[in-house]
C-alpha cells in the first residue's frame, strides 16, 4: 500500500491526517480526513478566519461600563 499523504485543496501544502467519527447502523466507525491547513499564506487557514473575530470581542468589552 502507498502513503495517502493529504493536501490543502486551496494551496496544495500537505496537511496532518485527523481521525473524525461517522456514524453508520449503530455504531461509530473512525474517517480518516486531511487536518487544518497550517500555511500562514492560504485562505483556507483557520487562524486567518480567527483574527477577523477580534473586532467582536472588542465590541462586547466596551458595553461592560
């Protein structure tokens, strides 16, 4: 058997292999899914999409007066 070694569909960077659960009759069988992107340059980083909250957290800190 060859390696399936996954990649970001968005910038094609290799990404680490999570274990998911899907249910199917019953019982809880693992998937096998590529991770989170971790290239600081791909718009499919989950940390990019993070560091945009930031001006909802600083609204809801002024109210507190």
């Amino acid at each position: 058997m060859g390696t399936d070694e996954r990649v970001c569909p968005v910038c094609g960077q290799p990404v680490e292999t999570v274990v998911r659960r899907h249910k199917t009759l019953g019982a809880w069988v693992p998937v096998w899914t590529g991770g989170p992107c971790r290239n600081p340059e791909c718009e499919a980083n989950p940390d990019l999409a993070a560091g945009s909250g930031e001006d909802h957290g600083g609204a809801s800190a002024g109210k507190s007066s």
